[in-house]
C-alpha cells in the first residue's frame, strides 16, 4: 500500500535554529498537508498546498514557517528560528482528490527543541 | 466554542462488546466526517468516512451522522484489544482546505 513518507523520524535541535522536515507523498496525490502534535493535545492543521502554492494556512503557520516542493517528489517544512513551544511530532499528510475524501498521514517527524 | 468535541474517556468495553464513541461539531457548513485511529506515538490512521446523513458500514466499523444534530459517531462491534486507541473524530469546514480534529477518544478494550 502507498505510503507518505517523513524523514527524520526524530529531530533535536538547539532553540533559534533552523530545521527543514522532509516529506515523499504519494505519487498520484495533489494535495499536501502539514500537520502538528504537541504532545497530549490535539492534531493541529498547519497549511495545505496545491497547484504548486499555499491554499490555506492557519494562525499557527506564521513567518516563522514556511513551505516547498522543490521537485516532483519532496514536500518540506521549514522552521526558520525553532522556539521551544515548537516541539511537538509533524505529520505530512497527502490526498489525491482533496481534503473531503481523506488523507493519509507520513509517520511523523517528532520535532525536540532544546 | 469547540469546533469538533469529543469526550476525552477511557472509555473502556469488554472484547466482544460494542464501543460507542461519540463527536459533535459546531460548524453546520461541515461537509465530510472522518474517523481516525491513533495508536500511542505513532500517525493518525483513516478508519472511514461520511458524507450523508444515515448510517454506513464496514465491516466492524459503523459511522453514524445527523447534520442536524451536528453529531457523528462511531460503532465497533465485536471490539478486540487491538482496538485500543485513541479515536479521532475530524470534519472539513465549510469551504475549507483541512480537516479539523477533535482531541479524541482513548477506548480500551479489556480481556
């Protein structure tokens, strides 16, 4: 079965740094989604991204964050200056037909800021 | 206001009942309903989906909707310990690009 794949699967990294969470959707899928888990709290929609832009971001997603697919296979999350309160586990998501059918989410990334 | 509710639990049946989990939501405009199985420390997993108002099934799994009670819910029967998890109960808003979640449900199913 198709998988969304993350790397690293764990991260740990001092506060202010940069970190860049990578993310292989499936193949056929168009739509890509960041998700985040502190933890004991609930999944947190990040932002979604199709046709190549952001469609929609939430209040979370702010200057710090930003998003790329620099070619037809990776999807990455980047964190430009990590603050503690960043440490949670980041789930890429992917759907082939758009949010209403569902997605399936990588594995995660569980991010460590220290 | 919450936007997806769900009790939080345990909610703890024996193997072989019938596990009941509940979610309300507070948007009317919502247009699909999901219901995601999380094991600790690992990734949300899609258990189904639903559209319409009524009932739909697979296989232990039934969802339950009634948009005008802005309600969904989830039936496990014949529910095994390797259905201990948390439930997640998610809804896309009207118009909107994610899913929001609810903070889920734990179910433990006991020997």
């Amino acid at each position: 079965e198709p998988e969304v794949t993350q790397t690293p699967s764990h991260q740990v990294t001092q506060m202010g740094q940069e970190v860049i969470l990578r993310c292989v959707p499936i193949s056929n899928h168009l739509y890509f989604y960041w998700y985040r888990q502190i933890l004991g709290q609930k999944v947190e929609f990040l932002v979604s991204f199709y046709n190549n832009e952001i469609s929609e971001k939430s209040e979370i997603f702010d200057d710090q964050f930003s998003v790329e697919r620099p070619d037809g296979s990776n999807f990455t999350l980047k964190i430009r200056s990590t603050k503690l309160e960043d440490s949670a586990m980041y789930f890429c998501a992917s759907s082939e037909r758009g949010p209403g059918w569902g997605y399936t989410f990588g594995s995660g990334t569980r991010l460590t800021v220290v | 206001q919450k936007e997806v509710e769900q009790n939080s639990g345990p909610l703890s049946v024996p193997e072989g009942a019938i596990a009941s989990l509940n979610c309300t939501y507070s948007d009317r405009g919502s247009q699909s309903f999901f219901w995601y199985r999380q094991y600790s420390g690992k990734s949300p997993e899609l258990i189904m989906f639903i559209y319409s108002n009524g009932d739909k099934e697979d296989g232990r799994f039934t969802a339950q909707l009634n948009k005008a009670s802005q309600y969904v819910s989830l039936l496990i029967r014949d529910s095994q310990p390797s259905d201990s998890a948390t439930y997640l109960c998610a809804v896309t808003p009207g118009g909107g690009n994610k899913l929001t979640f609810g903070t889920g449900t734990q179910l433990k199913v006991e020997l």
